[in-house]
C-alpha cells in the first residue's frame, strides 16, 4: 500500500508526486497545511480487496468526529474482483512450520476483528450491496470455523515443527495429533509421518462475501458516524480503472494504492516497488450426487504441498499454481490453463486426501499476486491486510509518520 497526498500541483514532475518525507516512509511527505485545520477531506482508495477494504474502514474509524470525511473506493472489477476475490481464504498465524509469523497476535487481533465486523453488518441486515441483500444460506459462509489441519509430510522437519507447536498462540493453538486422531476430524485423510498439527482456532473464509460484506460494514459506520457527530462520513464505491496518477489529480487530499500486483502497471510506480507478480490458479471440485461420501460438516480445511478450501460437505477448492512474472491479472482460466493446473494440483492434494480422486472438477478462477521481498521475518500473506489497513489509515489521517513502525518502511517504493 502507498499513500499520495494531492495538496501539492500533481501536474508537476512524477517525481515530485511521489516524493518521500524525512521518515523515509511510504506516506509521502505531506504540505505544511494539516489536514486536521481543513473542513472536510477527501480520500481515493484504489483497489477493493483486502488491504483495499481495509483501509477504507480504518479511515472512517479513526477520522476526526468533526471532520466531512468522503472516501471513494476504485476499482475497475469490482469488490473483491482481484486476487483477494479468489484467494483460499485459509486465516491461520503461523508459517509452513508452524511456527508463528512476525506481529502473529497483533495481526491475528487485528484479523478476527474485522471478521467480526463484517459478520454482524450482515446479521443485522442494516444494508445492502449493489441494491441487493447477501443471502447467505448453510452452504454459503463468510466464516466456516473449523480449523485447519497440516499433515506433517517432511521427516527432516518434523521436529522443528514439533518444537514451533508448543509455542503456539493462546488464540489459536496447536494440537499435535496422530493419523487415527486426523481420520476423526477428516475421514480419508492421509498423513505420511503419523503426524499432524490442527491449528484449531484457524477459519476459512469465504472471500467474496467477507468483502462485500465488509464494505456494507463501512456504509453503517459512515452513517452511524454522521448521525452522531458534526462531521459528515461517506463512502462510495465505483467500477472505474485509473490508468494513471494523474487522473486523480486534484480531486483527492490523498491517494491510497491498493491495487495489489496491479499497482506495478501504474506508470509511476511501474519498476519503483520491490514485488514480484505470480499468478495462481485455484481448481474447484464437486462431489457426484452418485457419491454419498461427503466431508463431515465438523472437517478442517487442508494445508499441505496444496492447500484444500472446504466449502461445505460436497464442495472444495483446492489451490494454488504458481506462475511467477505474469502479468495476467483476469479471474477467467483458460481450458489449457486450466489442465496445466490440475496436472500440478491433483498429485498434490490427492496425496494428503486420497478421496479427491473420485470428485470431478468443477472450473477454476485466478488471480494475480503481489509478493514482498523474501525477508526472515516470515510470509506477509493475508493475515496481514487487515493491521497493515489500520496503520495505513492512521497515518493518513493524522499525518504523523512517527506511528509507522520501522518494519514497514522497508515496504517503501526504491524511488
């Protein structure tokens, strides 16, 4: 994510548009003028995934009681349309050793809460997106809690493993477990070593929903918000591309980037932001009607060499390719695609749950990634958008780049 500040001429040199503060943060430096002395402030948040949705609602929670707030979500597909809109949906803190990731609790938090959030705007049935209520029936979640389980498959690991799940968090704990003990949570399971960590607090959730809920999530707030203080909240959100920069140019106070993997086709971030592009493709199966074997209700969702997404007794998505330096950021896959993925996912996940063999395959959707550096501080993944939204938001709105922890100024663009 980078934020822009427009209170400077954006006609002028790229360079000028994306200078950085003396902080060397990613929140450009801003104008002597506060923000906090203006009556009313206007914010672009490009993208509407993740970190996208994220941010917008960190904006409206903490902005100033007395302030006109307006914040314009952009994003040419639509909510959840890009990557995050086809991702496993598998929220856990630990990495591929279980051991816990850099901020794990803190993010963790920062994660559930949010869920939470979208949860209830869409139990309460307060709003309504694109003019029509989310249903959600038995079989269509925002959050399935049923942990996630991953079978220990490398010898040379399994102690280190073992050693990582006795500091698991207090809010997600890890239970080590036998093969005849993972048959009970997952009939059919296979489990080479005899070893397997449920991550127990672990969620699957249902990406598309879980956006689209979290942006009527944002809708209340702004309302809520407006009919208790001074200061008027709004959001909106618009199907548009913004091709460059300068589009936006004095329309907005500042300019958060959301775009994921997109961002880089930007021309003034284009070869300016240390990520690298990865496209995944994620295969969806259905079980037969002839085949009563359908997964228990109470089953975990898989990691392994390939993650397996339960979606509910008769259907699962299993994931993901990688097909590093693409550029092709489309959900729609191709029938070639599509077959190369199955050639590489199939083994994979049939390796650890046998019984997928006699699913059929039910199409496929894909995304564009935008992986960070490799660092030592373990994978920055999903559980991190929601944090990294709030950081984002505060320092925006308060313009004050003392609340960016030094960890995320290494994210900043090399200008």
């Amino acid at each position: 994510m980078l934020s822009l500040h427009s209170n400077f001429s954006v006609i002028g040199k790229t360079s000028q548009l994306m200078r950085i503060g003396k902080h060397q943060s990613p929140v450009v430096d801003f104008s002597s003028s506060s923000h906090l002395h203006q009556q009313s402030l206007r914010y672009a948040v490009l993208g509407a995934g993740f970190a996208g949705l994220s941010v917008a609602w960190h904006l409206l929670e903490h902005s100033p009681i007395e302030l006109h707030i307006s914040i314009d979500v952009l994003d040419e597909v639509g909510i959840g349309g890009g990557a995050s809109g086809v991702s496993g949906g598998l929220l856990h803190p630990y990495s591929p050793k279980v051991k816990p990731l850099w901020r794990a609790a803190e993010c963790w938090e920062e994660s559930l809460k949010l869920l939470r959030i979208a949860e209830t705007a869409i139990q309460t049935k307060e709003s309504s997106f694109n003019n029509g209520e989310i249903a959600q029936s038995s079989y269509e979640f925002i959050a399935r809690r049923r942990g996630i389980l991953r079978p220990a498959v490398s010898l040379k690991k399994m102690s280190i493993m073992n050693e990582n799940a006795q500091n698991s968090l207090a809010s997600c704990r890890i239970q080590s477990i036998n093969e005849d003990a993972a048959q009970i949570l997952m009939p059919n399971i296979c489990v080479p070593s005899n070893l397997a960590f449920h991550m127990q607090g672990a969620i699957n959730i249902h990406p598309q929903l879980y956006l689209q809920a979290l942006y009527v999530a944002c809708e209340a707030l702004a309302r809520d918000m407006s009919s208790v203080g001074p200061g008027e909240k709004e959001i909106n959100f618009h199907k548009k591309s913004v091709d460059n920069l300068l589009q936006l140019e004095g329309e907005y106070d500042a300019v958060i980037v959301c775009l994921g993997a997109r961002s880089t086709f930007l021309p003034e971030l284009s070869g300016r932001l240390p990520l690298r592009t990865c496209r995944g493709v994620t295969a969806h199966f259905h079980l037969p009607e002839n085949i009563r074997e359908e997964i228990p209700e109470h089953s975990p969702s898989i990691l392994s060499d390939a993650w397996l997404a339960i979606q509910n007794p008769r259907n699962l998505h299993v994931g993901s390719t990688w097909d590093w330096k693409s550029c092709n950021y489309s959900q729609k896959v191709s029938m070639e695609e599509a077959s190369r993925a199955l050639e590489e996912l199939l083994p994979k996940a049939s390796a650890v749950y046998p019984s997928l063999r006699k699913w059929v395959f039910h199409g496929a959707s894909a995304g564009l990634r935008a992986m960070p550096p490799l660092t030592g501080l373990g994978s920055r993944g999903l559980l991190y958008h929601a944090w990294l939204g709030k950081l984002m938001a505060q320092a925006v709105i308060s313009c004050d780049e003392g609340v960016i922890p030094q960890e995320f100024t290494s994210w900043r663009p090399k200008l």
